[in-house]
C-alpha cells in the first residue's frame, strides 16, 4: 500500500529522479516553456515556484539573505548562469503577483506511447 507517501517517483530510483527534476528546471527557466510529460510537469511545478519565491523574497532581504538565497538557488540548479538569470531576469517580473507563476496547457497524447503532454510555461509577469 502507498499510504501516505508523497512525490512522483517517475520509475526511477532517487538519484535519477533528482537528475531529472534539476534538468527540467534549468530547460524551463533557460527556454521560459518546455514541453514535457504532464506527471512530469507536475512534479517540478512546486520546485520551480519555490525558486522563483526564493529569488523574489531575496529583493528587499539583507546582503548577507542575498547571497543565502543565491547559495540556496545554486545547490538546487547547479547552474551559475541561470541563477544570475533567476535572480536578476525572472524574479523581478513577478514582483506583484503572490504565486502562480507557471502555466500548464494540455498539448495532447504522444504519439508512441500515448502519454499525455502539456506545455509548461513562465506566465507573464
């Protein structure tokens, strides 16, 4: 029984899954919409909010929060550049909105294998 247990396993094991997550995250703020699976676009939806969250409550933090954040946002992405781009590029766009800052649009079924995909994107600012 799966009582109580939460995420998307996405049929791989955890390293896999955490390699996945941090990939489809950098592909969505590098390219601001991705298409993707609609399991998988659920399960980087959160984390991609959290970070926008991160960089936009980092604005009217202290320097010391500034770098936290970015640290934070690094250990996450990997990525240096698209942190810089988090921080100084998206965030900011987003300034007055309090949440919801993806959109998923059903595209339709695959055509292999009949999963279904949807469009995830920035929403604009």
């Amino acid at each position: 029984m799966r009582h109580q247990v939460a995420g998307y396993h996405l049929g791989r094991n955890k390293d896999s899954r955490a390699s996945l997550r941090r990939t489809l995250i950098n592909q969505l703020f590098t390219h601001e919409r991705i298409q993707t699976t609609h399991t998988k676009a659920l399960a980087i939806r959160g984390d991609a909010e959290r970070l926008i969250t991160l960089a936009k409550k980092s604005a009217e933090a202290s320097d010391i929060e500034k770098v936290n954040a970015r640290r934070q946002a690094a250990a996450q992405m990997g990525d240096a550049d698209l942190v810089k781009k988090l921080f100084d590029d998206i965030a900011p766009r987003y300034k007055t909105r309090s949440g919801g800052y993806t959109r998923m649009v059903k595209v339709g079924p695959r055509l292999g294998d009949a999963a279904e995909m949807v469009l995830i994107e920035l929403v604009e600012g």
